[in-house]
C-alpha cells in the first residue's frame, strides 16, 4: 500500500529486523480494520505504524467531517479501531493513536511518525511490559420501601405532618447510604493504585451514555505491568466481595490508551 488514504491505528517499536512486528501483524490476520480492510504496517525512523488503506468517499476530509456527526457510524468505526489496537497490544506494547486518525499515503504516515517520534519513543519506554485495566464501581440502588402494614398508601394514609417526616428520614438515610459507597469505591480505589504503577480518575459516566442507571461512583484505569495482572485481578474480585451496597467492575487488560499522555498528567501508584 503506498497510495490512498490511510488510516492509522497504533504505533509500535521497529527494532529492524525483518520480523520486527511478524507477532503482531500475524495476530491480526482476520482482524478487519474500521474499513473492513486488513492491517499492514509502515516502518520509519525505528518506529511503525499499524494502518489500512481505506475509501476516499467515507474517509476524505470532507465526508469524514459528515460521518463523526453519525453516532451509529462512529460507534461502529470506534470498536473496529479498539479491536485492532487490542489484538496488537495483546502481543505487543502499542501506543494508540487518536480516532480517525487518516493520512495520505505511506509518505503520510511516515511523516506522522518522524513529527511524533520523541513522544512516541518516550512513550513506548514508559509503557513497556504494562497494560490498562478499568475499574467503575456502582452504588446499587436500595430496594423500593414496601408501605407500613395495614397502610396500603403511605403518602395518603399518613398525616401531611407525619409524611413530610417519613420523608425527611428516607433522604437522610439515602444520604448516608451514598456516603457509605462513596467511602466504599474511595477505598477501592485507595487500595488498587497502591498496586498499580499508574493511575487516572475520568469522570463519573452519564447514565444515559452507558445505560446503567446505578449511580457511577468510581471511574478509573490502572496502569499495571504484565505480570502482575492476574494479582490484580484477583484482588479487584476480592473488594468486590466486600464492598456492601457497591457493584465493582473490572475491564481489560487493555493497551494503555489513559496513559500515553506525558506522567505529570498522570496519578502515581506506590510503583510510580
């Protein structure tokens, strides 16, 4: 592939030898690109990039503009890129590159990594042999309150007084059931960035992006080194079990898109 458009996925170390990235490229055999177009790579300056050759009518500045408006379509485009820079960082360390991201030609694609070689050698260095996982934790919603025996309706039968009081305590019991849980994911996360090398705290995911009504109060990623993932893991399932009233999830491992930022825009663990 030389001419066309490109368009990049994740970038990995090119030691120079003629199998450079063979385990990587061989674990994306059968892997579609967001073009359904198989995934080559592009060798520069030490570094190479993992690309596909896709169609000027969906990719060209001008439709591709058009297109990111399409959230149907962007999803789409957004799991075929994921999957690629999962299968690749399943073999090897990748720093993955910014969605839609296209260049024009191999030449592109070249200069993209003679532009961005510092950042993308320092960046391989820091992220060598380590891996993302993601941790969001929910605060379960109690059990809908059954009415006093013998008050099918406890808003009617009550007095406007005494309901108004009813009220006043179920908020502030609600209250104090979210402080347990966010006590609870604090102390989740307190826990997992003492084994992780590096940590990030994202905002708490709007419920009517995700579809979980649960409130999210714990959205992180841990930056661990390879060998200690099952560790992790393992530790992840132990909070689980013990965290009355939250709903723990764990996700990965991942390449580690939340820390390809330079380390001062990063949380450190007890290893970092």
């Amino acid at each position: 592939m030389t001419e066309g458009l490109r368009y990049a996925y994740a970038v990995v170390r090119d030691t120079g030898t003629p199998d450079a990235a063979a385990d990587v490229l061989a674990a994306l055999e059968g892997v579609p690109g967001v073009a359904g177009e198989p995934v080559r790579a592009v060798r520069h300056l030490g570094l190479a990039v993992l690309a596909g050759t896709v169609p000027a009518e969906h990719f060209d500045e001008g439709p591709l503009r058009e297109r990111l408006e399409d959230m149907a379509w962007l999803e789409r485009v957004a799991r075929a890129h994921q999957r690629v820079v999962d299968t690749a960082g399943a073999e090897s360390c990748v720093i993955p590159v910014r969605l839609a991201t296209v260049c024009r030609g191999e030449e592109g694609l070249r200069r993209m990594l003679a532009d961005g070689r510092e950042r993308f050698a320092s960046a391989l260095d820091r992220l060598e042999g380590r891996v993302e996982w993601g941790v969001k934790a929910y605060a379960e919603a109690p059990p809908p309150e059954e009415p006093p025996a013998g008050e099918p309706n406890a808003a009617t039968a009550l007095s406007g007084r005494d309901y108004l009081r009813r009220r006043k305590a179920q908020r502030r019991a609600a209250e104090q059931r979210w402080g347990h849980t966010e006590e609870g994911a604090r102390l989740v996360h307190d826990t997992l960035a003492g084994l992780a090398e590096r940590h990030r705290l994202h905002p708490p995911q709007d419920p009517k992006l995700s579809g979980v009504s649960d409130r999210n109060v714990l959205n992180a990623a841990y930056l661990v080194r390879r060998e200690d993932s099952a560790g992790f893991a393992q530790r992840v399932g132990e909070l689980a079990g013990r965290a009355a009233g939250l709903r723990v999830e764990l996700t990965g491992p991942w390449a580690p898109y939340s820390f390809t930022a330079p380390d001062e825009a990063e949380g450190a663990g007890a290893g970092g």
